[in-house]
C-alpha cells in the first residue's frame, strides 16, 4: 500500500473538494467513535459496572538508566526522536510529514493515541517496551487525537515513551495516514517512506504489536 497522497491545501480544486468529502465522512465516523465510547462509559458507570480507565494497566517504563543504555547508540535521526521523548509536539500535518521525511532510510511506527481513549491505555505499556527494544532501528512516533494538552500530559507522564507525539486537533494528520475510525490506530511505514499496513484497533498482545513489527517495520 502506497502512502497517502497529498494534503487537502495542496489538491487541485476537484482533488481537494473529493478529499474534503473523504474528510468529513472521517470526522463524522471520529465523532461517533468517540461518542459511543463515552456513552458506554458512562452507562458502565451508571450501572455500577466498572468505570471505564478504573482498572488501568500498570505503566510498563524502564528508568531512565535503563533507557540510556538500550538507545544509546542510535542513529542520529532516531536519536534526535528520542531526544523529544514524551514531548506534545506542535506544528500539525506539515511537521508529522516533514519528520517522515526526514526519517526516510528507516522504519517508523505511529501510534494514535488519545487520553480519553480506554483501549489506548490498554495497549500503551506493549508500546513503552517496544519501542524501547527497536529503538535503535526503528522510529517510533505518536499523533495524539483531539485531545485537551493537561490530560494528554498526564497520560503520557503514567505512560512515558521514549518518542514524541504530535497534536492533531482537526485531524488532518489522521487523515494524511488514512486511519477511519477512533483510536487507537498504528501505522507501519517500511525504509523508504511508505505505508505499508495500518492496524485499527487496539493491540490486545504485546506479541501481536511485535510480529507486526517485524513484518512491516523493516
């Protein structure tokens, strides 16, 4: 699968008028998404169930000795990305597509995230880890998905990752990777830029996230 085409801004007149059609059935679909999942949260705790984000999983984080040793080494395009570990990084669509750029030459990982979304906790400790083991190899790379800066902020200081994320309020960088639905939603982008497979949903096992790796990421 190729990668995405180009921007909304950058169509010509009828490209762009097809795509912000693409856009809005996206942002409807999101919404929804969305919705249903604070509905069912709510109803759980209405009903005495348990809440939603109640039975958190542990955070899977290495110290930062530990996160030293494992990365050190690492290419300096890769490094410059752990350098901006856990940072909320602005700049939009235009940034995300100049970092894939300049990360042409490896494999990257994105993972959309968002701190209201209960199934990306659940997956998040699988990516602390491994985005630790391929660090040296492989980028790693976060797009936090209409969310307010305080509350991403404290989801990612309960789950710190050794990469940054960048904020995407009007989901255009969604839209650049072509995910369709709520996160969470990862990306695989091969050596030379392109995408290679998408995975919506969460990752229920560390191990699934892992053979996706390998075949993808490389």
């Amino acid at each position: 699968m190729g990668r995405p085409g180009k921007p909304l801004w950058q169509l010509p007149a009828s490209g762009a008028l097809s795509a912000s059609l693409a856009l809005t059935r996206y942002l409807l679909q999101h919404s929804m998404n969305r919705l249903i999942t604070v509905l069912a949260c709510g109803l759980a705790f209405g009903t005495g169930l348990v809440a939603c984000g109640s039975d958190e999983p542990e955070s899977a984080a290495p110290s930062g000795a530990e996160v030293r040793e494992a990365l050190a080494g690492s290419p300096p395009p890769l490094a410059a990305v752990h350098e901006q570990a856990n940072e909320l990084l602005d700049g939009g669509a235009e940034a995300f597509e100049e970092r894939l750029g300049e990360l042409k030459g490896f494999p990257v990982v994105v993972n959309r995230w968002a701190a209201w979304c209960d199934p990306c906790r659940r997956e998040m400790p699988h990516l602390q880890r491994q985005a630790l083991k391929y660090g040296k190899r492989v980028a790693f790379l976060g797009v936090d998905v209409q969310d307010n800066d305080g509350n991403a902020r404290k989801f990612l200081e309960r789950y710190p990752v050794p990469y940054p994320s960048y904020k995407d309020p009007d989901l255009k960088i969604s839209a650049e990777i072509g995910g369709v639905s709520g996160p969470p939603t990862t990306a695989f982008y091969d050596s030379k830029g392109e995408l290679a497979y998408l995975k919506q949903g969460v990752y229920l096992s560390e191990r699934d996230l892992a053979e996706d790796i390998e075949r993808y990421a490389r």
